[in-house]
C-alpha cells in the first residue's frame, strides 16, 4: 500500500513539472522586450477550447511605446465576428531583471521572466463571455524566431482545470533602410 501510495504522489509531481523560462536561456535571438515591442505590430491567433475545437479567430494592430524600462503596449483587437476590443499593457522591468504587467482586466500583475529568446508570463485575466465575467489563469509564452517573428502560446485554466489554449503569431515590420 505503502509504495502504491508513493508511486502515485511521485507521479503527481512529475505532472505537475514542465518547462521552465531558464531553460531557454541559450536560444537565440536574444529577446529584449523594449526593442520587439517598440513601434506597430500586427498579430493573428485564435482560441481553442480544451477539445481542440477553434473557437474564436482574431486580429491584433499593436503599438509600443518606451520611456526607459517603461512601455505601453495597445492591443487593439478585431474578432472573427465582427466584435473588437482594446488592452493597454503597462510594462515594467524590474531590478533583478524580471517584468511587470498591468492591464484594465489583468487581476493585479502579471509576472514575466525572460530568459534567452522566450518570455513568460502569468497572470489572472478577466474574461467577459456573454454576460458573464470569469477570472482565470494564464501562463503565456512567447518565443521570439528572428527579428520579425514572435509566437505565443498561452494556457488557460481555472481552478486547475484547462480551459483551453491561445495560439498566436506576432510580426513586425523590418525597419526601413535608407540608402544615401
């Protein structure tokens, strides 16, 4: 009974483990969310239920903005159906490195850690459907691909229950060259 009950708190545990930010501290390119997030984006993703099902298609028009190791990020959104929304991001960089996030529907901050070419973030987000407000957990990763590329993943959950996940794909525009 004994080595049935351990055999199953250890395999608890090990479900419980997954990736950590540090262990992408060497990829490449490095990622500096002053310099990705600074000037118009464009991003297009969608919402899985946790059956995989598509739910929703979006289209995000993004600007950054920086003052030092402060940013501003407007997300404005345009849904499959017709409907948009908006979320400005305030981002902050800390001492020891990690980030800040605030948000009109972000439950207090979202904590971020960048580590090599990935961020992530985890926060509590409230998410309007239909005429209900429900509060629920994020655990968002972004992997920058070159300079111009950004994908995202984010897990969505409540009580520990998935509920589905976000899949998006950012891009920026190369800067112009000016030749003389």
């Amino acid at each position: 009974m004994r080595s049935l009950l351990l055999f199953c708190l250890v395999m608890l545990l090990a479900g419980c483990s997954g990736p950590q930010v540090n262990d992408y501290a060497s990829e490449q390119p490095r990622l500096e969310l002053s310099d990705y997030f600074n000037g118009e984006l464009q991003a297009w993703g969608m919402f899985q239920n946790r059956s995989g099902e598509v739910v929703k298609r979006f289209h995000v028009a993004m600007t950054g903005t920086w003052h030092g190791d402060v940013g501003k990020l407007d997300e404005r959104f345009t849904y499959s159906d017709g409907t948009t929304e908006r979320r400005v991001w305030t981002l902050k960089k800390q001492v020891d490195g990690s980030w800040r996030g605030t948000a009109a529907d972000v439950v207090g901050e979202a904590i971020g850690h960048v580590a090599g070419n990935t961020l992530n973030w985890r926060y509590k987000l409230r998410l309007k459907v239909d005429d209900t407000t429900y509060v629920v957990d994020f655990d968002d990763w972004m992997f920058l691909m070159d300079g111009q590329v950004m994908l995202n993943q984010a897990y969505m959950s409540k009580w520990g229950i998935d509920l589905g996940q976000v899949t998006l794909s950012f891009y920026k525009p190369a800067a112009a060259v000016l030749v003389d």
